[in-house]
C-alpha cells in the first residue's frame, strides 16, 4: 500500500495461485476506482484471523483498498470466468461485480480468496454496471455471519464500504462494496464453464488445482477425479443437511452459487424460515419453488449431477464406464445427506444412541409443526427447556402423546438428562436472523444511517448456542402479516435473466 499515511502494516500478504491457471479461466483487471469510499462496518475478529491489522485497515489507506481505490502489495486482480444452470437454464456467466483481489495467506498458513463485490464492470457484466448497493451487501454480511456463528460453512464478510456514488435499480440507492473472504471462488460453474469451453487439458488443470486447493488428501488416490466428485458430494451433502437442520433457505440455488469447497455463498434471496412449512419460498423471482425448503436437498443432487457430468473426460477413457462412475457417486448423494440430517435431528433432539424409529419420530414431530404452523427454531428451543409454550401445537393432546414418546426414548440411552440437555442447547440456536430483525436493522442502516441496531443483532447473532437473556428479544415473531415475507433480489440483470428463465 503506498497511499495514505498509513505507518502500520496491513498485513496483506497474497498469494495469487488462481492467476497462474491458465488464462482463459479468468480476465485480469483492477477495480473501478470510487468516489468516496466509507468504512461502514469491520470485522475485527475476522480481520485478525487473516492476519491483517484492523487499525490499518480503517485508516486512509486500508479503506482505499476494501474500495478497489487501491491495490494491496502482492495483489493481482482477476474476473473469475464461469457458467452456470440458473433455474435450470445454462448460461455463460463469471464475475460481472466482483474481483478476486488475491489469497491471503492467513498466520497459520490457510490459504482464503479476498474478493471484493460491487467492484466495478468486467467483461462478463452483460447489460449490468458491475456495483452493488448498500442494504444488499449489509444483508450478505450479517447473514453469512450468523451462519459462520451458527457452524455452517460459509463464505465470510470483512468489510462493507460505501463508495459514495449512486446504483440505480428501481430508485437511486447508496452504492457499496462487500469484501468476501471465501475457501475459494470454485463452483460447480467453474467446471461447467470448463468443461464446455475449455480443452481437456484446462479440465484436468482446473480439477488438479482443485484436489491439491482442497481436498490434498485424496490427491494420491488411485482414481483422484473420482474421489474429487465424491469429496464434492459429501461436503455439499454435510451443508445441505445443516441448512435444513437450522430452517435456512438459500433462494438461488443455481449451480454458479454452488461451491466446491463445500461453503455457503452468494447470498442473495435467502432466508431462514419461521413457521415449519417445507414449501417456503422467500425469493421473489422463485416463481415456481424449485428452490423451496424442502426441495434443496434434491436441487442440491441434482447440481451434483451436473458437476458429475463435467468430469466424465477424467473420471474413465470409457464413456459408458466414466458415466456409470459418475452415476454411481451420484446415487450415495440422498443417503450422504439423510444420514447428516438424521444425525442432526437426533442431536436436536437429545438423542445420542440410534434406534430404527427414530426417523419417524422426528417426522411425526415435523408433521405436527406443519400442520399447527409452529416456528421452527422456537420450537426446538422449547423442547430444549422443556418450556411448554403457548401455541397451538403445544396445546394438542397429539403434542402430548408425541412428548410422552419422547420421552421414553431419552430413557432409552445411557446419557443422563443432563446431557441430553446440553447435546440439544448446542444443536438448537437459541435465535436466527429472523426475516424482520434483519429488515429493521437494514432499514435504520440505509435510511437512517443509524448502525446501531444492526451492531445490536450482529452481536446476539455471533453466539447463536449462548441461550442468553439479552438474545430473548431477538427470537420473538413478527407481527401476524396478511403479506408473506418475500426477500427482492435487487433488480439487476442477473433477476432480468431470471424471470426471463422461469417459463
Ligand atoms: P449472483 O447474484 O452473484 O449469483 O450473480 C449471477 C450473475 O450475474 C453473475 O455472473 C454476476 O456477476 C452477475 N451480476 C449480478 N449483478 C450484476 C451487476 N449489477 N452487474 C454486473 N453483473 C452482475
Ligand atoms: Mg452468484
């Protein structure tokens, strides 16, 4: 870093693997310098973990860099090329808003992409102007936040800045860039954007880069691009169980917002259900509820599909045998993924030991918070603290023979009550990001430029298992509404090619 007065190190040390991949996979470009640029919000404890000085950080200098106004020693700028099923449409896609600014290479030797989003046009920007604005990227930062805290593998947020210049979407908003910390940018897309674009040899370059990024343990397997696919598989069956596990519904589950690295990105219409009902659909532009609640384990299959087919090149020089391969990999993907939530769901409710009954004892209980439209996290934290609270659920005598049930199956493990009590304090979060929460605090940032009720929630959010007084507050519902809670995607061209999509 050279402007600013800026004494102290940041502490910016990057690396640039992806750089060195070959030059079709990405466009090498600085970002569109801003006019002037305001630090909105840090992430200290994150910043820290990178290895980066947070006073630097806020000074002249370190805010000129989380605005693309500065480019941090070491950094090579890029626009990561990529393709992606959106709605089950294919379409040529890549960083249009964002840049990869470099890897930082943290104390400890991790290695995360530093990315900042809303940087400005690249080449795959379409008809889009490449920024982002403000209420959009706060929103990304503390839900990915509370996931983080929540034990979800997620990307992370370091930083929003304003930049001081207007976003026109349907008005004029304040506009903003988020830093994105993520294991990588790797997605399901980046493969596909490969795979039909690129030669055989750039396939085998990408996976390679891939195995030794972050799955070096199955590197020397005898048949590495199969372990690859497998590796995906289980990570993504590992997420999704824990998206359904805490009530959180992605919204655009397109396989350009699918990671490799088994993380949660690109937060856009999500969010985390209230009431149990597996038909929610919170985003405005999933007209059809292909990504529902109760559909993202299936979608997430069916996105593994797709990645599967990418690699059939490398999976066997046989297409019949690299296809049966693939098919194979792919058929453990429901069991993978039942078997997580299974766990997950015993965890939530106190058990330890396994029994053949058990899945339907949880199903019974889903059933009963489907049809009485009981909260989903409340009631958990209920059954936690063996409070009996004052909803219609609680209430039935169908509730009570199901409790009874319960119980007897708690006696039926060694644990005492004790830990079972513990086991289920540390699988129910005691609060979410609830729709109107998150709505409140946006709405006093952006129209108010009041931080403070944001500030409040993030702090409550970041120790979801606390179970603390001050987060009682925080997990009452919203008022009874006649609208349903629908989160916009901001109109941009990404919703233009959407609605488009959605025949
Ligand atoms: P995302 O919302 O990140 O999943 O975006 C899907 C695609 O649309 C990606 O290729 C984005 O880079 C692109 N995109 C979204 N918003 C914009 C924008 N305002 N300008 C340019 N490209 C955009
Ligand atoms: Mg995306």
């Amino acid at each position: 870093m050279t402007k600013g007065k800026a004494i102290i190190e940041t502490g910016w040390n990057l690396d640039n693997s992806y750089a060195r991949l070959p030059k079709s996979f990405f466009t090498s470009l600085n970002p569109t310098p801003v006019r002037s640029p305001k630090l909105i919000i840090l992430n200290n404890p994150l910043a820290t973990s990178l290895g980066l000085n947070v006073q630097a950080l806020q000074s002249e200098g370190g805010i000129e860099v989380l605005a693309g106004n500065g480019i941090p020693e070491g950094a090579l700028p890029l626009a990561q090329a990529y393709a992606g099923h959106q709605f089950g449409h294919f379409n040529m896609l890549g960083d249009g808003r964002a840049l990869l600014i470099g890897e930082q290479i943290t104390p400890l030797g991790e290695r995360f992409d530093i990315q900042l989003k809303g940087s400005g046009r690249t080449p795959y920007s379409r008809g889009g102007d490449g920024r982002a604005a403000l209420g959009p990227m706060l929103r990304e930062y503390i839900i990915s936040e509370a996931m983080h805290a929540l034990g979800i593998p997620t990307t992370r947020s370091l930083a929003v800045v304003t930049t001081g210049e207007p976003v026109i979407r349907e008005t004029e908003l304040a506009g903003a860039i988020l830093t994105r910390v993520a294991a990588s940018h790797l997605r399901v897309g980046t493969f596909q954007y490969v795979a039909n674009w690129g030669t055989a040899r750039e396939l085998r370059v990408l996976a390679d880069y891939t195995l030794k990024r972050h799955f070096p343990d199955v590197e020397a397997d005898e048949r590495p691009y199969l372990s690859l696919l497998q590796e995906v598989i289980k990570r993504q069956a590992v997420l999704i169980a824990k998206w359904q596990l805490v009530g959180f519904i992605h919204g655009v589950m397109n396989t350009d917002n699918m990671t490799i690295s088994g993380e949660t990105i690109d937060y856009g219409p999500c969010a985390f259900m209230d009431g149990y009902d597996p038909a929610t659909v919170f985003s405005s532009i999933d007209i059809r509820g292909r990504y529902a609640y109760g559909n993202q384990p299936h979608i997430g299959g069916w996105n593994l599909a797709r990645f599967a087919e990418t690699l059939l090149p490398l999976l066997h020089e046989n297409q019949e045998e690299a296809v049966k391969l693939a098919q194979d990999a792919i058929s453990d993907f429901p069991e993978l993924y039942h078997r997580n939530w299974l766990a997950g769901m015993r965890a939530k409710l106190g058990i330890f030991n396994e029994e053949i009954q058990d899945g339907s004892l949880i199903e019974d209980l889903l059933g009963m918070m489907e049809k009485y439209r009981a909260d989903y996290t409340n009631t958990f934290r209920a059954l936690t603290f063996g409070i009996q609270e004052d909803t219609v659920l609680f209430g039935t005598p169908e509730f009570a023979q199901w409790h009874e049930l319960w119980q007897a199956r708690l006696g039926r493990q060694q644990e005492s009550k004790a830990s079972s009590h513990q086991l289920m304090r540390n699988s129910n979060p005691a609060l979410i990001p609830r729709n109107h929460r998150v709505e409140e605090a946006l709405e006093a940032a952006v129209k108010q430029g009041d931080y403070s009720v944001m500030e409040r929630l993030l702090d409550v959010l970041s120790s979801p298992y606390a179970h603390s007084p001050k987060q009682a507050d925080y997990s009452t519902l919203p008022a009874p509404s006649t609208c349903p809670y629908r989160t916009f995607a901001v109109p941009d061209i990404e919703t233009l090619d959407q609605l488009i999509d959605v025949k």
